[in-house]
C-alpha cells in the first residue's frame, strides 16, 4: 500500500462530492459536517459487513443458502427447460473454433429472480426483512435527519425493488417534499433488489471465485442507501420532514401464500423485463458500433464510455492504466443496465483488472441507474401518487445523477475498507 495510493482515496472523497455540486439546487444551503458524518457511516458499515468475524460467518452460511437456492431451482428449470437451463451444452463440437452459446441466461439464470423474489415477498410478510429494514431506517433517520417514511423507503430498497420499495409508504407519497421524493428515487437506483442479487451471483461466480459474492453485494445495497441520502441532500438541500404513525402503513401481502404468488408474479415481470430489455439495448449498441465503425475500425459506444467515465474510475482507487476498462463498465451501466454490464464484467479476460480494481467495479456497478430505470421509476411510483408526477418527473435526472455517483462513493469506501 503506497503513500500515492492512499492520496488517491483521500482526493477520491473530495472529488466524487465535488463533481455533485454543479448539480445542487441551492449550494449555500450545502450541509458538509453531514456529508462527512455520512461518509464516516459508510466505511464503519463496510468495517462491520466485511470485517467482523461473526457478521463475514453469517455471510458464508447465507453464501451456503444461496448454493443450495441455485440447486433446488435447478430442479424447476431442468423439468421445465430441460439441458437448456444448464451452461453445458448436451453435444460435442466436431469442430473446436466453433462458438456456440447455450440458452442457460435465459433459461438458467434468468428463473432466479422468479425464486427470489418469491422468497423475498415471503420474508417481508412474516416480518423477518421488515425488522431489518425498520432497525436501519431508525439509523439512517438519526444520522441524516430524515423522517420516518422516507428512511423506511429508502431503506426497504436493499432488498425490495425500486418500484416496490415505495409501496411500504404509498400512504406518504402525496406528502413528502421534493427532496425527500428525491431520496427515495436515488436509493431505488443505487441499490438492486434481493431478487435480482441471486442472479448476479450466477453469473458472476467464475469471476470472483474466491470470495463471498452475495455478502459483497448485499453490503453493496447496504452501504449505498446512506451514500444516496447524502447526494440527495446535496442536490436538493432542505430541512423539511414528514413523519408518520406506524398504523398507517399498508400490508403488502394478505397471507404467506399471496406473498409467494404475488412475488412469483412480480419476479415473473421483472424477469421479462430484464429479457426483453436485454435483447433490445444490446440490439441498438450492435447498431451503433456499426455506425461508428464507419468513421473508425476500433471506435465503439465502450470505447467511448470508457474515456467519459475513466476519471471517475480513478477518484474510485482505480489505476489509470485500467480505469479505462472499468470506465466503459460504468458507462454501459448507466447507458445500458446491470445485467449488461456484469455481464462485461464477467466475461473479462484475466489481467484486464486487478483483484481490488475488479472489486471495486463490483460495487460500483451494484444499482439500477441508468435511462431505462429513470422511465420505470417515473411510471412506477407516478402510478401511485398521480398527484406528484410532476415532481418526479422534475427530480428523476438529478436522482440519476446521485444514484450512479452513490454507486462509485460505495466502491471508493470499499476500495478503503480493503485495505484494512
């Protein structure tokens, strides 16, 4: 660990705040002592997630549970889809140039986020994710002086979806200020829903072999809700609260069997979803390579990416020589979604990055902001409070813009905490 390094990390805090500030609406109204405090609460939650022997021992035995997840809905797809749903390909090639790509995306991976979302909805409904939820919402509410609701919304997202998160305080939507509305939309799209992170997993397994990967991305979630918190109140400074009784929260689910259904039918739409959108975006950036294939061989839309978001790499405790890399994974993220950019990530070839240059784009990447997510969250929660889609509509750019930065802030933070 270098001197040079460590001053790196240090600029990397002043200069992941700094590039906020031409976005923030009133920047005399700037609260810093509260961006330090949030930051300082970043790395002591990192510390405990990633550090702790008893808290790594629980990650390791849910790590154990999502193996054994993966196996049983194995089960289910091989019975539906048959080998289609396994990596391997169920006949040998004659010819070993050629490349064939099995359907297990699709038919493999894809059927997680049904089983997740199911167990998810599950869980929340007898209560064990809504004790967690509510025990660091009261964090997030004493440390940054949110109200409950918003701290309630912003905190359910780490295991909830975006557009599901704000249903646990639909009742408040049509009362809570702008900024706090802005709260809410940014930790939706610095986080990624429980039901999407089992997925993730499978995908990611041959890249990262050696560490936990559910207890990294959970801590991802985790540690990016404050970060969110913080660039809202940097865009939009106000002190303004709503506060609630807990008797006016809406039940989600009427009994354990409509959690599971419904959260079947839930991941069931966001599967699809994440399908279709993959087929489509990856059809237009074939398209748009094509065309800058016509002012250069080797200019494409990563190339591209790569250079916007290499500075920003690099203020995340990323070398230069390989922010490049990582930039363009950023930048497909925000251009594109998740999926496609883990998907970049997984397919890397060794050497590209390093060990913590990979974990840092881990957690960099662990969100859903980008364009497409801004157009879901606007119809989303805009359906459920008519009265203020003119509000959401006016925030979601700027939550666009803290979200992706709340992302970078937590592999920054983790760029740190590994050291340690």
């Amino acid at each position: 660990m270098s001197l040079l390094y460590l001053l790196q990390l240090l600029v990397g805090f002043f200069g992941l705040v700094l590039i906020a500030l031409p976005f923030s609406q009133n920047l005399k109204n700037v609260n810093y002592k509260s961006i330090g405090i949030g930051i300082i609460f970043q790395i002591v939650l990192a510390i405990l997630l990633l550090k702790v022997p008893l808290i790594v021992d629980a990650f390791k035995f849910l790590g154990d549970g999502v193996i054994a997840l993966q196996n049983a809905t194995a089960k289910g797809t091989s019975f539906l889809f048959g080998f289609l749903s396994s990596p391997a390909l169920p006949f040998s090639l004659e010819d070993p140039s050629v490349q064939v790509q099995s359907a297990y995306f699709a038919f493999g991976i894809l059927p997680f986020i049904l089983v997740m979302s199911a167990l998810t909805a599950w869980l929340w409904h007898i209560k064990v994710l809504k004790i967690i939820v509510d025990g660091f919402s009261k964090i997030c509410q004493r440390l940054f002086n949110i109200g409950g609701p918003i701290g309630l919304g912003a905190a359910a997202n780490v295991f909830v979806g975006q557009v599901e998160a704000p249903l646990v305080i639909r009742p408040y939507l049509s009362k809570l200020s702008k900024k706090e509305i802005l709260i809410l939309l940014t930790a939706g799209m610095s986080t990624v829903a429980g039901s999407i992170m089992v997925a993730l997993v499978s995908m990611l397994n041959n890249q990262f072999p050696d560490i936990v990967l559910i207890q990294h991305l959970i801590t991802a979630s985790i540690i990016s809700v404050p970060a969110a918190i913080i660039y809202a109140n940097i865009l939009m400074p106000s002190n303004e609260i709503t506060q609630f009784d807990d008797s006016e929260l809406p039940k989600l689910y009427n009994s354990q069997m409509d959690a599971v259904t419904r959260g079947t039918r839930d991941g069931l739409e966001i599967a699809l979803s994440v399908g279709a959108i993959l087929i489509v975006f990856i059809t237009f950036v074939a398209l748009f390579d094509s065309l800058l294939g016509l002012i250069h061989d080797d200019l494409s839309l990563q190339v591209i990416l790569g250079y916007i978001f290499a500075p920003i790499c690099w203020l995340m405790g990323i070398p230069w020589e390989e922010a490049i890399i990582a930039g363009q994974l950023l930048g497909v993220k925000t251009a594109l979604n998740e999926f496609v950019a883990y998907n970049g990530l997984a397919s890397l070839e060794p050497g590209l990055l390093s060990e913590q240059s990979k974990l840092i784009t881990l957690y960099a990447l662990c969100g859903f902001a980008n364009f497409s997510s801004v157009g879901i969250l606007i119809a989303g929660v805009g359906a459920m409070a008519p009265d203020r889609r003119s509000d959401i509509v006016s925030v979601s750019f700027k939550a666009l813009i803290g979200a992706t930065l709340a992302s970078c802030m937590t592999g920054l933070v983790v760029a740190c905490v590994n050291l340690i």
